[in-house]
C-alpha cells in the first residue's frame, strides 16, 4: 500500500474523527472509502482513444455532398 499524507483544516480533520469513530474505523480507512465511493462515481477516467472521444460526433455534419467521391466534380485537379 502506498502512503498519502494530506493536510486538513481543524473543522474538517474534526468532521473525520466523529465519523470514523461512528462507524468503528480508522480516519485512513474512511478516507479510502470515501475516495474509492467518489472516484467510481466519477465513472472511468475519460476516453482512451481518440475515436471514443470522439465518438459522439459521428453523423453530426449534414451539409454538403454524402460522398465526396461519387461526385467527379469533387475530383477534379485531385492528384495533381
């Protein structure tokens, strides 16, 4: 396990102490729970690709010609 030290204000170190001591555990061990709660209420860290980033933009631009290469006045100069 991996140590952490952190800074609390009085009022909030206050706060821990009376829950943990009502719930029978450790400040340490409410302080993992409570991160562990919050962080999988966060859901996952983001995307890991650029696709999944993206991927709510798929479909979104509607303007303009559906294929660009059906159309041979799109492909004039192209290659030269």
């Amino acid at each position: 396990m991996k140590i952490l030290s952190m800074k609390f204000p009085e009022e909030l170190d206050g706060r821990l102490t009376d829950r943990a001591n009502r719930r029978g555990m450790s400040k340490s061990a409410l302080v993992r729970e409570m991160v562990r709660e919050g962080l999988a209420r966060d859901g996952p860290a983001g995307p890991a690709t650029f696709g999944e980033a993206t991927a709510d933009l798929c479909g979104c631009v509607t303007d303009g010609p559906r294929d660009l290469a059906t159309n041979r006045a799109h492909l004039k100069g192209y290659g030269r």
